[in-house]
C-alpha cells in the first residue's frame, strides 16, 4: 500500500475535529439545559420518542431501498419484536436476512 493512501492534510483534520468538537457540544448542551427545565408532560413524552424515531430514520431507508430478503426479514423481526424479547428479535432479523439471501432472494 502508498502512504497517500491514508495521508490527511490539515483543512480534512480541522473539520474533522470541528465536527467532533460541535458534537460533543450538543450533547453537553442538552444535558446542561435539562438541569433547568422540568420534564414532564409533552416533553416528557417527546424525549422518550426519539430514540425510536432515530432508530425508524435509520432502519426505514434500508428496507424500503434494498431487496425482498431485507424487506421480509424486517417484517418478521418487527413480529417478533412486538412478541418477544429484543434478543430474540435481533436473532429473527439476523437469521432470516441469512436464509432469505441464501435461499435466492
């Protein structure tokens, strides 16, 4: 392999820190600002939404975007999920995308 092959020039690295450096801000940001304001009620309510949200946003595209294999498997962890522990959810998703692939889908 070429060292340019992982070679990093300084404008590629501030960005890359600015980026963690704005990350890492908003996340602090959030639990300093929840120091001061009660939550409850909606807010209770819509901060317990987001982790589902984010994981719909980052699950969605893939089934909608991919094949049949993905598609089925996605339904049928979602099945199981509703059913059964996590755990089991996760084997079903893992084990059918596998067997569908495998089976030609």
């Amino acid at each position: 392999m070429s060292g340019e092959l992982w070679s990093l020039d300084a404008w590629t690295l501030l960005v890359i820190l600015a980026m963690a450096l704005v990350t890492y801000a908003t996340r602090v940001a959030g639990v300093v600002l929840v120091r001061f304001i009660p939550v409850r009620g909606r807010l209770a309510a819509a901060l317990e939404a987001i982790p589902g949200s984010v994981l719909i946003a980052l699950i969605a595209p893939m089934v909608l975007a991919t094949g049949i294999a993905e598609t089925v498997a996605a339904v049928l962890t979602l099945a199981v999920a509703f059913r059964g522990p996590p755990i089991l959810a996760i084997l079903t998703g893992v084990g059918s995308v596998v067997a569908l692939r495998a089976a030609g889908l």
